[in-house]
C-alpha cells in the first residue's frame, strides 16, 4: 500500500494525506469495493476532511468532541447516513493506527455511542421522507419574494461577490421547491436549460447538462448526469427531457440571477449554477459537488429563520403540492423524473400522506 511508505511517526502523522491515506484504505480491500462504493464513501471521507479543514484541524489530531460535533452538523443527512459517516471515518482513522500504533481512534464505537450520541443521531431528517407542510411552503416563497427585493432594489449596498452569492442561493433554492430539480440537476445544468417563452415566462430543460469527465467525476465528488443510475437520463422513463414550468412566483428570482450571470458572462462555464464566479487556484472547473451545494441550502436557511431544510427536502415538497393539485402518480413520474419501474411517485404519494396523518389536524 502506497502510504505505508508515508511517515506517520509520533509527531510526523501531520505529514500524512488524508486523502492518498484513505484512497489507499479503498485500494487494500477484498473483496474489492465495487467502483460506486469507492466513491461513495471517498465522498463521505473527502467532506469530512473539507470540515477539519474549514475549522482549521488536522485530522490526526482530532479527538472525540470534534467528531461528534461534525456528525451533529450534518442538518441535511439522516440518521442513516450520519451512521455511514461515522463508520467511514472510524475505519480511516483505523488504517492511521496502522502507521502508529500509539495512535488513539477518536471515532471508535465505544466512545461515539455513549452519551454524546443523543447530539449527532437525532435529526428531523430521520423520516423516509421530509416534506414542508403547506403554511411552511407559502412562509419560504414569502422569504424569496422578500430577499427578491432586497436583492433588486437595495442591492447597491452590498459587495458584488455577496449580492452574487446570494442571489445564485435563492434561485437555486427557488427552483428546487417550483421546479423539483434533482441535486444533480442543480450542479449540472447548463445556463440553455432555460428556455425564455413570454417576457416573464420561464421554462426548465432539464437535458440540458453539463457532461464530467472520469476525472472530473472524482474531483468533484460527484456523478455525471448521463452515467448515474439513480437519473432518469439513462433512458426515456418520462424524465430524460423533461421540461419544467417554473412558477410565476419564482421567475423575478431567476431573471435577476440570468441578468446577473450575464454581468460575468465570461467567467462561469456556462453552468446555471457555478459554484464561484471564477475559478479558484487549483480547480479547473466551476462545478459545484454536492457538499457546496448542501452548504448553499443550509445557509439560505439559516439566514432566513428555516431550520431542517435540504435539497431533498424542498424537491420532495414540490412533489406534494403536484399531488395536492391534482397530479397523478404517472403525472408525478414524469414531472420528477422517475423512473417509472422505481415507483418513486407511488412510495413518494403514499410517503406524503402518511407525513399529513402526521401531523397536528390545526396543521393540515
């Protein structure tokens, strides 16, 4: 195994690679992991070092706390998958036992599962599904249409790299909720998704892509529209070009990012939705990955007072007011991008009513 070779001896574990650290982990299994299990869980590994990084800590000198900490911080995962975190990172950090055998584990079971566990396993999120209730959906588009305005009118206040900023944040958020975009989309879709009907009359694409390189795919932590099995872009199930009608209360929002990506139009890609407005030393690609897109939401959020909201969570609520308007399973198929054979629509539906049933009758 290639980090073998690195040294990881007493105070020299600070030259270790996190990443060529678990990479190499991958590498050693057998059975060998399957390709889309390597990069699943390489991302879940490379956005846990993208935190030790943002808090500034070295991962080889993190203890207990600051793993139950960024378990606690994952608003937009499950318990689910906040246990796969977990279980990642505690074999990670086994493989650096490896190099020193002085070296104490600080995600071992033992001490995650104790009583710290309470702050990082109980999520909102734990359902099989998360949906904003009717009165949580008017009180989101009240907050577009509110920071519309702030963003328009008042927007010679702020700096251009914020006003930038916010304004990709809100459509995004926008046309996950009006449109029920898929992640994938919201990372992949190019500025010709837009299709411009009457002058405030807006349409979404969504065929309309950006393909990524292999190399680009394991960069960005991330799978190509036209390779994923979970998209409905690998065969014509209703979703391979489907076209969304964006609502009229989301078209302001998205005219002003238009207009705005048009002031920089000679840095973004071409991407609808590029992570930055220009590209950042050592990225070649202005692509977002899932993490940035994961921040993005939960940012908005938090700014505007909403707690528990997710990418996921804000398609799956468009999905429930098409079925609240009327639409049909096949209906909801086509304008989600289903596959027809996953019955996502009907396990969504049903999902949905069993959310309504839920909840306080004051509430429905």
């Amino acid at each position: 195994m290639a980090q073998k070779n690195l040294s990881c001896d007493g105070t020299k574990k600070g030259g270790v690679d996190p990443i060529a650290l678990f990479e190499g982990w991958l590498e050693a299994q057998h059975p060998p992991f399957k390709l889309a299990t390597k990069r699943i869980y390489l991302f879940l590994w490379k956005r846990f070092i993208s935190w030790t990084n943002e808090h500034r800590l070295h991962f080889s000198k993190l203890n207990e706390a600051h793993i139950v900490k960024f378990l606690a911080e994952l608003e937009d995962t499950n318990r689910q998958q906040r246990e796969r975190y977990q279980l990642i990172i505690y074999r990670a950090y086994c493989e650096l036992q490896q190099l020193d055998q002085s070296f104490i584990n600080p995600a071992q079971p033992s001490s995650i599962n104790d009583i710290h566990s309470t702050s990082w396993r109980n999520t909102s999120a734990n359902q099989a599904k998360q949906f904003l209730l009717p009165t949580e959906n008017k009180a989101l588009i009240k907050a577009l249409n509110a920071e519309y305005v702030v963003l328009s009118d008042n927007g010679q206040s702020l700096a251009w790299p914020t006003l930038w900023k916010r304004r990709r944040n809100s459509t995004i958020i926008a046309l996950l909720l009006g449109c029920g975009l898929k992640a994938l989309e919201v990372l992949s879709l190019k500025q010709s998704a837009v299709i411009t009907g009457e002058k405030t009359y807006f349409q979404l694409d969504t065929g309309q892509f950006m393909p990524f390189s292999a190399e680009e795919q394991k960069q960005l932590n991330r799978t190509s529209p036209d390779a994923s099995h979970i998209h409905a872009y690998i065969s014509d199930y209703n979703g391979q070009h489907r076209i969304l009608n964006v609502p009229d209360w989301a078209c302001d929002t998205l005219t002003l990012w238009l207009q705005t990506l048009d002031h920089d139009s000679s840095q973004h890609d071409g991407l609808l939705f590029p992570a930055a407005r220009k590209p950042r030393a050592g990225h070649h690609s202005l692509a977002m990955n899932p993490a940035t897109l994961a921040r993005v939401v939960n940012g908005w959020a938090k700014l505007h007072g909403f707690t528990a909201l997710s990418a996921q969570k804000l398609r799956n609520s468009y999905g429930a007011a098409c079925l609240e308007e009327g639409a049909t399973i096949n209906d909801l198929n086509a304008k989600m991008g289903f596959v027809a054979s996953a019955a996502g629509g009907l396990r969504l539906a049903s999902e949905w009513q069993q959310f309504l049933l839920s909840q306080p009758q004051t509430e429905h």
